[in-house]
C-alpha cells in the first residue's frame, strides 16, 4: 500500500489474531504465526499486504493476484495462486472491514485528545463529562450535555440545550439545535441539524410560517454525511433510529421517522411527515413525497420517485416508482421499440 501520511499504520498483526478476529479459517499446512504487515485492494496488493475479493469485477483477475494474504469464499479457494494464503470466510469484505480498522485504528478520526481548547467558547450551565473533546472556535451555549469520549470539532455551533451521547464525533463547522442525540454518533462535517422544517400556510397575502416546536432524535450508532440536514419537527418529532447510516448530501425534512438500520445513499430527499420503517434501502438521488409510508426491509432504486406507500420487502425504481421488476421490463420493452 502506498504511504499514508494521514493515519498511522499498527505493527504487524499475526495470522492467527487475523482468523480469531473474523472467525476465518485457512487451510492445515499454513503456519499460523506468520505476521501480515500492511493492507491493500486486490489490484495493488504486494507479496506483504492482506486484500479480499468478491465481487464480479475483482474475481475475474484473481490468477494474477499478487499478495501475501486474500479473504475469499470457500468457492474460490482453488482458483487462488498458491502463493497467496487464503483466509475463508462467507463474506470477504466485511472480514477485511474489521481488520483494516485493526491496522488503521485512528483512521474514523473521531478519537479526541480529551483536551478543551482555551479558544472554544463554551457558556455557563454546560455539562461536559470526562474525556470529552473541544476544539478551537467551538461554540457550545447553556444548558448542553455532552457525554464522555465525545469529539466537538472545531467551528461547531451547539446551541442551547441540546443532548449530546457518548463516544460520538461532530465534525467541523456543524450546527445542532433542538436535539437529542444517543451514543456512538459519527456525524461528519457541514451537518446541520434541528433548523426549522420547511412549514408554511398559503393565505391570500402569502406563505405564513408555521412554527416549528418539534425536535431531532438520533438513536445510538447513527452516523450522518457531510453537509446532510436534518430538520426538527412540527409538533412531532423527527428520528432517526439506531445504526441508520445516511450519506453526504441527504435532507431529511421535518416529522420524518427513519427505523433501525436503513441506508441512504447521497442525494436522498425525504418529504415531511414520511414514516420508514426498519432496515430499509434507498440509492443515491431517490426522493419521496409527503405523508407516505414505507415498509420495513424495503428497497428504493437509485433516482426513484416514490410516489405513493411502499410494503414491506417491496423493491421499487422509476419515477414515478413501480415494482422493480415492472420497471426493467418496460425499459427492456422500449429498448426493442428503439432498435425498430
């Protein structure tokens, strides 16, 4: 791998923590002491890195894989140079994931000093635990919370009495307010979270505002995008559930429920008052109306509108967003028209 100057590499990490670590196996002969000592992708790897393969893509050069280690799937195991160890488990990327968090711990950059800046402004009646981290121009108003381990980057607005968990990260030059926040929340720069939703009321003189007297709940293990916004409720509030994972760029408007474990990817627009339940998908630039509801485990293609309630399991694309399987038959159907 080519030199990092951003994150500090470990020292080698043997093969048998590498197994124990992923709950991996390789085959008897090999020597389970042997050190692996840098990590890299399949097509840049040299006889001292650990890679993986899966994936189409990846697969198709694996004879000229040269490499000191590789995680695959036991169907690949004969297909593997012999000079590449082969470590078998049933999914080779997730595997790699948690090495590569071994050899690069720091590189989240969410590990703080536990130091307050002298340049930070920090206003009376805040609670800050032990451990936390303040940086240079950050501004945190009364009444704020802000649990142990936690990293306040620098030019972050926090206003007043906002919660904030443990371990968690703000990236600079955010700003919460009117929020509630868990555990374990990564939230990466330019987030803006707990503005006032985007409410008015049409009168014969114009738009009048409707006041926005909700807030922003984020579960534990959340983590948020750069540049991602999140507006606070109407009069409910606005939550997003445990381990959700959303992208950069993702407006989230007011009253939104997002469930457990979802994914969205950048460029994801949700309507106000939109209700997602758990573990459910959406790909980049997908956007969605208002007052709708979208079952659990749900699948969203890339660029839908949806226009309309979408059932558990229900894989949609299109704009306006029908099954997907409907989908590609009409774009295969005008492909042919086209040929003609």
């Amino acid at each position: 791998m080519t030199v990092n100057d951003f994150f500090k590499v470990s020292e080698a990490i043997a093969l048998s923590l590498i197994l124990e670590e992923t709950d991996s196996s390789t085959i008897e002969s090999i020597d389970n002491d042997i050190l692996i000592y840098s990590v890299s992708s399949s097509h840049n790897a040299t006889e001292n890195d650990l890679t993986f393969l899966s994936g189409n893509g990846n697969i198709k050069n694996i004879g000229a894989l040269n490499a000191k280690a590789c995680f695959i799937t036991s169907d690949l195991l004969q297909k593997l140079p012999n000079s590449v160890i082969p470590i078998i488990t049933n999914n080779p990327e997730l595997s790699f994931a948690k090495i590569l968090a071994l050899f690069y711990p720091d590189a989240p950059a969410n590990i703080g000093s536990g130091k307050i800046s002298k340049d930070a402004l920090i206003e009376e009646g805040v609670l800050i635990e032990e451990g936390v981290t303040i940086e240079s121009g950050a501004v945190i108003k009364s009444g704020v919370e802000i649990g142990s381990s936690s990293v306040i980057s620098s030019n972050v607005v926090i206003e007043n009495n906002v919660k904030i968990g443990r371990n968690c990260f703000i990236g600079s030059n955010s700003s919460i307010m009117c929020a509630i926040i868990g555990d374990s929340v990564v939230i990466h720069p330019g987030v803006r979270i707990g503005q006032d939703g985007f409410g008015y009321v049409a009168s014969k003189s114009g738009f009048v505002k409707f006041p926005q007297i909700g807030k922003v709940i984020i579960q534990d293990n959340v983590e948020i995008g750069s540049n991602s916004t999140v507006d606070r409720g109407a009069l409910e509030d606005t939550v997003i559930g445990e381990g959700s994972k959303l992208d950069n760029l993702v407006h989230v408007a007011h009253n939104v429920s997002i469930g457990r474990n979802c994914g969205l990817a950048g460029q994801v627009g949700i309507s106000g008052s939109v209700k997602i339940g758990d573990g459910v998908l959406f790909g980049g630039q997908a956007g969605v109306i208002p007052h709708l509801s979208i079952g659990n485990n749900a699948q969203i293609a890339a660029g839908s509108g949806v226009m309309h309630n979408v059932n558990d399991a229900e894989r949609v694309a299109g704009r306006p967003h029908r099954s997907i399987d409907k989908y590609l038959r009409e774009v295969k159907a005008l492909a042919r028209i086209a040929r003609k």
